[in-house]
C-alpha cells in the first residue's frame, strides 16, 4: 500500500478538523472525527481498503477508550492516532502481510498508534499555543471597539494554528512516512527481536484503557459484576460486541427502574448528604 499526495492533503484536513481545540467544534470533531474508532471508517475510506481500517481504527480504540483531557492536559493525541498512526499502522500490516483481522496486525497497529499518539501531543501544544496570539488580538481588539474583527479572530486566524501543526505534519508524516514504514519492513524480518517486541508491547496496551476506565467507573468491588458481565457472555456463548451491548442495555434499564423504585419506596430523591458524597466521589475521580 503506498499513499498518494492527494489522500496525504484529505488525511490533513481531516486531522484539522478533528484536532482539539478543532475547526469542527468538539462534538463534531474532537469527540467524533478524532476519535480511532471514526477515523479508522475515514482513513480506510481514503486509502481504499474500509476492512484494515475498521480493524487498525477498532485495535487503536481500545487503548484511548477512557482518555480524557481534565484541565487541558493530554497524555496523547487522539486525532494523531486516528490520521497519521492508522494511515501508518495500514500500511505496516499490508507489508507485512498480515491479516486485516489478525491478532498481529491488531498488535501491531496499537504500537504504531502510540508511538504516534506521543508525538501528537507536540502537536496540540503547539496549536493551543499559538492560539494565544489569536486570542490576545482578539482581546486588543475589544479594546479598541473594532467588534467586527473578531469574526477574523475567531474563524479565520485560528486555520493558521492548524495549518502548521495539524495539516502539514499529517500531510509529511502520512506520506513520507510510509516508505520508512516499508523500509522498516525491510529491515526487520518478522521472526526479529525488534518486531516480536512491538506485538508484545501492542498486546498489552489494551490493559492500559481498560485500566483507566476502571478507575473511572469502579467505586466499590461490586461495580466489577457488571463492568465482567460482557467478558463472560462473549467468552462462553461467544455473543459479538452488538450483542453484548444489547444485554448491557437490559441490565441498565432494570438498575434504573429499582433504582426509582427504591428512591419512591423511601419518599423521595436520596438526602443532601448522600449527594455530597456523590459530589466528592466525582471530584475523586
């Protein structure tokens, strides 16, 4: 698979706008187009081959499944992930001719996504920063009365940002990064060191998102049953994720309807000290 200069420019934009603070808002963009799960569909879209998207875009997910950026600070980029480590990760796998679907190539592709994910970090510093610049034009401009010049401000200036670390590093890294990854290929047979370490390393990078969302979600050790419900059902009735989502669903509906039965049982909401204790549970988290 080689990647043209056309599909390097459509990987650009899209990376644009995905990146966060983003040209397509937050819930378009950040929290849509930039998400692995998306750009997989995107990527493999525009390198014509949807299959090894889905899967890179789906391997790739479930590491950053429960990234969140609290404050702004970043551990890793999504957008770079999703357009430049799997634009990346695809064109690994195809030259090591690994099945799209494959335990490997999965593997595989959550290496390059993180080392990629790392990078991009760079990158949306870079942007938030020269966002500033807009940002105290805007407020001279305010000053000075010259309302007009904020729409200049807000939706024209703000292109150049990501024109310099969203667009042209995506375009760069896309093409001329998949003649290293050939190369690399070249250089390192599969049965090597170097690539064995990279599917070690990709296999348990998952355990890293699941972890995390752990965290997020676990309060106390009965909070496991549900969170293992799923792990159970795909493992012995060997239901697919649709399914699993599906009885996830039911068990939800029935914790919400004894949970309203019980809050009416009581004679009303739950106490203001429990709703403390549920504000500073949230603030632990």
């Amino acid at each position: 698979m080689t990647i043209s200069w056309l599909q390097a420019i459509i990987l650009g934009i899209f990376a644009s706008l995905s990146s966060m603070p983003g040209m397509g808002g937050s819930s378009i963009g950040n929290y849509t187009l930039g998400r692995p799960l998306v750009g997989g569909l995107v990527c493999g879209l525009v390198l014509g081959n949807v299959q090894l998207g889905i899967a890179c875009g789906v391997a790739m997910q479930l590491v950053y499944i429960a990234l969140v950026t609290p404050g702004g600070t970043v551990s890793a980029d999504v957008r770079a992930v999703s357009y430049i480590g799997i634009p990346l990760a695809m064109v690994a796998v195809q030259s090591q001719h690994l099945m799209a679907t494959g335990v490997d190539a999965a593997n595989l592709a959550k290496s390059m996504g993180t080392l990629v994910g790392t990078v991009g970090t760079v990158l949306f510093y870079g942007t938030a920063t020269m966002n500033l610049i807009w940002q105290h034009m805007g407020w001279k401009y305010v000053d000075q009365g010259k309302f007009h010049k904020l729409y200049m401000v807000d939706w024209g200036l703000p292109w150049i940002s990501h024109l310099l670390f969203s667009f042209l590093p995506t375009l760069i890294m896309t093409k001329l990064g998949a003649s290293a990854v050939v190369a690399l290929r070249n250089a390192l047979p599969m049965d090597g060191i170097p690539m064995k370490t990279l599917f070690t390393v990709g296999s348990m990078l998952p355990c890293v998102g699941i972890a995390i969302l752990l965290r997020q979600i676990v309060n106390k050790p009965i909070d496991f049953i549900p969170f293992l419900v799923g792990f159970t059902l795909a493992a012995s009735l060997k239901l697919n994720l649709v399914s699993v989502a599906v009885v996830s669903l039911i068990f939800a509906l029935l914790t919400y309807q004894l949970e309203m039965a019980r809050s009416s049982h009581s004679g009303g909401p739950a106490s203001p000290a429990a709703e403390s204790n549920d504000a500073s549970d949230e603030e632990d988290i």
